[in-house]
C-alpha cells in the first residue's frame, strides 16, 4: 500500500510538472504573439501619428521622431527618409531634402516609391538654380509621364511653366514651345513667360512674332529688370536682321535703364560701325570697356576699327 500510494504522489508530481511547463510554453509564446502584435500596432499607429503631425505643420515634432528612427536604425525603410525629406522640402530647405528623398530611393528595394518623389527630387533640384536644371528636367518629364495630370501635387499649369523656364534656359525651344503653348492662355499678364516665348520664338527663327510679344511686354511691363531684358532682345533682333538704325534705338533705351551695361555699348559700337559712322562707333566701345575690361567683343571690335 506504501509502494501505490508513493507512485501515485510521483506521478501526480509529474502531471504537475508538465502543467507548470505547458503553461510557462504558453505564457512565453502568448509573450511574443503578443508583443509581435503591439509592434505591429504602434508602428503603424507612429506613422500615422507622424502623417497627422505633417499634416498639421508641426514639423519639428515629426522630424524628431523621423531622426530618431534613422538614428536607431530600427526597421529602417525608404518612408523614413521619404517623410524626413517631405519636411525639410516644407522647410525649405531643398538640399537636405534632396539628399533625404536620394536616400529613400536608395532604402526602397523592392518597394514601390509614391510617384510623387519625381516631382519632390526635381522641384528641389529647379529651387537650387539653373545649374541644377537638366537634373530638374530629367526627374519633371520622369513624373510627368507617370503620373495622372489631375492628380498633380501643384497644378498642371503651374508645372508646366516651370519645366518652360529650363527648357528656354537649356536651349531646348523646340520643346518650350510646345509647353507654352499649352499654357500661355492662362498666364497673358505674365511678362516673365511672355518673355521666354519671345526669346524661344526668335531662336526658332520667328522674328516678327517675337517682336509682337516683346513690344506688349514694353509697353506693359514695370518691372525694370524684364522692360531692360526685353529692349535689349528687341535690339539684337533688329541688329540680327541688320535693321541697325532701329537696334540702336532700343540699344540706347537699355543704357537709359541700365547705364552700368556694357553690353549695350558694345552692340551701340557695332551698329555704328555697320553704318560706317567708326567716330562713334569708337566712342560706344570705348565705354563697353570702360565699363568692363574683359568684354573681348568690345576689345577686339575696337582693334579692328583701330
């Protein structure tokens, strides 16, 4: 009876063993089920959270976080980055947000970017200055051939002009015609576009029609700058087409404006010496160089008339 009822005490021991460690397997594994689960949660709960704070402009809250995820290194993926340079292209600050988007295509694997990280990289890229707009160019037609039109980040128009201005400042008029075109109905009033097309019709080899929209810039205009653009372009197409006597016209409103302009003397110089008044001519290259002694063109003009 001894012997039975010690076998039934080890046994029962036993049995009570193999609960106590069923039940530590279960709680170990209901550990990490469950903490698995909350980290699933809070990161999603910490993006959207992050998304509100952009969304609100509280920047600096959502920045901090951003930073400290990257700093971490922590399940580190391209919508870090992607987000941090969002922020700093808020801030304005298009350099750093230029290097953060750089990063989230480098972070993206096999992700798909949001479309928009095209438009994100070439705005920073057109923002740092003409230098940079052939990188713009290059990320602009990227989202432009991508994206649905209607669901531009800014509206089609808007950058349309944009991608105009590179196109005229890299010489592609061919294609800044074609973007103009499309938009020059909305922007009559605009003398800075109206200028470019004046400028991108005259190097397509449309004199007359550029001439029309750089006199109703003339005549409209208070801008300094453009009016000084705009007469000094005027003048050289009439000097291109050797109307010479009509180019110093506008040659001479130039210096009135900008009486500092070498430029405009030496073309002065040179319509004069292509009507063969060289006394002049002299005179006008005289001060180009006065002005600026590395203008070549006025230098070597008045050694040839010398």
């Amino acid at each position: 009876m001894y012997y039975i009822s010690y076998n039934q005490r080890k046994n029962k021991s036993k049995l009570l063993l193999y609960i106590i460690l069923i039940i530590i397997i279960l709680a170990i594994l209901f550990f990490f089920i469950f903490n698995r689960k909350q980290l699933v949660l809070n990161k999603g709960l910490s993006r959207t959270y992050i998304d509100k704070l952009i969304e609100y402009k509280e920047y600096d809250k959502a920045l901090k976080l951003l930073l400290k995820y990257v700093a971490v290194g922590e399940n580190l993926n391209w919508w870090y980055f992607y987000k941090i340079g969002i922020i700093y292209y808020y801030l304005s600050d298009y350099l750093t947000s230029l290097l953060y988007f750089r990063n989230a295509d480098f972070y993206s694997d096999s992700y798909k970017l949001p479309q928009d990280i095209y438009f994100y990289i070439g705005d920073n890229y057109y923002k740092l200055g003409k230098s940079y707009y052939l990188y713009a160019i290059d990320y602009f037609e990227k989202y432009l051939k991508i994206s649905n039109p209607n669901k531009f980040i800014i509206p089609l128009e808007e950058f349309l002009y944009k991608l105009s201005i590179m196109y005229v400042d890299v010489g592609r008029y061919d294609d800044a015609y074609k973007i103009i075109n499309k938009i020059l109905n909305n922007f009559q009033n605009d003398y800075r576009l109206l200028y470019n097309y004046a400028l991108t019709l005259k190097n397509l080899g449309k004199n007359k029609e550029a001439i029309n929209y750089l006199e109703i810039i003339k005549d409209n205009t208070f801008d300094l700058d453009i009016r000084k653009d705009t007469l000094f372009l005027i003048g050289k197409i009439y000097c291109e087409i050797e109307d010479y006597k009509k180019a110093i016209e506008y040659f001479f409103l130039c210096v009135d404006i900008s009486p500092s302009s070498d430029i405009s003397y030496y073309y002065l110089g040179y319509c004069y010496s292509q009507l063969h008044d060289n006394k002049t001519a002299i005179n006008y290259l005289t001060k180009a160089i006065l002005i600026n002694k590395n203008n070549e063109l006025a230098k070597n003009l008045l050694k040839a008339l010398k």
